[in-house]
C-alpha cells in the first residue's frame, strides 16, 4: 500500500530534523552555511527522494495533461514540443472556463455554455478515438462546394 | 445541394460511430442537408432521457440541435421535418425544438406549441435554460395575431 502524504511528510521530517542537529553547515546564531557534509547531504537526497515520490504521485496539471496525451496517442514518444503546447493552450483555456463557471462565478451566458461543451466534445473526439481521419474526412466532404 | 454521392459518403461516415454523427452535424451549415438526411431516416429517433438511480440525463441530439441552427434559414423545411419528430422525454430536444420553432410560421410553431403545451402540463417542473427556451416561444405567440 502506498504511504500516504502524512506518513511521508513525518519521514522526511524526522530525517530534517536529525541531521540538523548533526551538520556542521547550521548553527542556531549563523543559519546554514558552509560546504555540504554528510549529514547535509543525507536531508537533501531524503528531500528529492520525497519530492519526486510527491510528483509521481501528484503530479502537476501540465505533466497529467502530457502523460494523458501520450496514452491518447498510443506512444511513450509523445507529441512534438510545439505541437504539445498547442494542444495544451487549448486545454488550458477550456479548463479556465469551466473551472471560472462552476467554482468562480465567472459570469457567462447559455450560448457560450454551448460553445464550450462543443469545443470540449471536438477536442476529446479527436484525442481519445481512433476517428480523427474520419473526422478530417467529414471536414474534407463539408467543404466541398454545394455541400457547405 | 450535395450530389447523392456526397450523401452516401456522410451517411458512411456518420453510421462509422457516434462521435462521427455528432461531428458531422455540428459542421452543418448547409439547409440543402435536411431534405437527404430525412430521406435517409433521420430526424425520427430523439433518445430518450437516461436514467441512472438518482440521476437523471438529457443527451443532446445532434439532429435537433441542427435544425435549431437551420430555422432562421429555412423555416419552411425545418417546419416539415420538426412536424414529424416524435414526442419525447428529453428535455434537451425540446429546448432545441423551441428554440427552432421561433423562426417558423406561425402556423407551424402554434402546431408544435399545442403538443408541447400537453406534455409541459405532465411535468413536474421545467427547468432552466428550457424555461428561457418555452417564453421565447410563448412571447411569440402572444404577438402574433394570426395565432
């Protein structure tokens, strides 16, 4: 079972705090300073160690948003940097919107209610089935002249 | 108007899978759609309200939701398809329904506001943003002579 964040709070805790007491980098009269020791470097690797089991765990909208791409797109590559902020512009701008209307009382009207859901059912439509061509096919047939 | 290959074309893509339909009337701006698609079986099959324990859902129908965009162009052929559309329990076609009858003649928007007249009188309350919906209706109604 994973340790919950109290527990790992409380380890990194008790590591601080030890070799605080134990460093030759802290003093009580002249703060942290000085070449790291042991003890010094045993905090700061307990300290990545944590951080990175907190981002693995609780990782930030934009790496959530990254890894989601990736499954998406049936790829450990992922997407083109360029391409990625793109898709994550989008992202975030609809997720600003529904976020603001429904916590923020971001003032909005039913027809902008509308365009939303839409722009949102658009984007997951072409990320998450495999319909993008035949998406691309029905925008292809629109356009054609007598069709629009 | 799409040539009779343009409509075997959509109508492959559309029955490819849902999201497709969906897509593809979103994307519809043409009036010259309607006449092909009716033919073709659409405009008849609104789904019904879904419910799950406690919760209740109303799934838009892309059908509707298209001829609410093609009203103001082509009242007369929305009037047409809209009289055929069976009655319902989703509440989110008749919201698009309403919101479509308003650009229709009189005539055809007092037909569609009887019928709907009995099954608002069944319900136990109506809701926002179909209320709004209903008294755009209504308004129209009480400033139209001829109804």
């Amino acid at each position: 079972m994973t340790p919950g964040l109290t527990a790992k709070v409380h380890e990194v805790e008790d590591v601080f705090r030890d070799k605080k007491a134990r460093t030759n980098c802290h003093s009580e009269s002249g703060g942290w300073d000085g070449t790291v020791d042991s003890p010094l470097r045993k905090i700061l690797n307990k300290l990545e160690d944590f951080l990175d089991w907190f981002r693995s765990l609780y990782p930030r909208r934009k790496d959530r948003f990254r890894r989601a791409l990736s499954r998406w797109e049936g790829s450990d590559l992922g997407l083109p940097e360029p391409s990625f902020e793109v898709k994550w512009e989008t992202w975030s701008e609809m997720n600003d919107y529904f976020q603001g209307v429904s916590h923020h009382g971001k003032p909005t009207s039913t027809e902008e209610l509308r365009n939303g859901i839409a722009r949102l059912e658009t984007f997951l439509a072409r990320q998450l089935l495999k319909t993008s061509d035949d998406l691309n096919a029905i925008d292809a047939l629109l356009k054609e002249p007598g069709n629009a | 108007m799409p040539s009779p290959e343009a409509v075997e074309q959509a109508l492959t893509l559309i029955e490819r899978h849902p999201v497709n339909r969906g897509y593809f009337f979103s994307k519809l701006e043409s009036p010259d759609w309607i006449a092909p698609l009716a033919e073709a079986g659409f405009f008849k099959d609104p789904p019904p309200r879904r419910v799950n324990g406690d919760f209740v859902s109303y799934p838009g129908w892309p059908e509707s939701r298209y001829l609410a965009r093609m009203a103001p162009v082509a009242p007369a052929r929305v009037a047409d398809v809209i009289g055929r559309i069976p009655g319902t329990d989703n509440v989110s076609v008749h919201e698009d329904l309403a919101r479509a009858v308003i650009h229709l003649d009189a005539g055809s928007m007092a037909r569609w506001a009887t019928g709907e007249a009995r099954w608002i009188s069944r319900q136990p309350r109506i809701e926002h943003p179909l209320d709004e919906a209903l008294g755009a209706v209504v308004e129209r109604l009480a400033g139209d002579e001829t109804t």
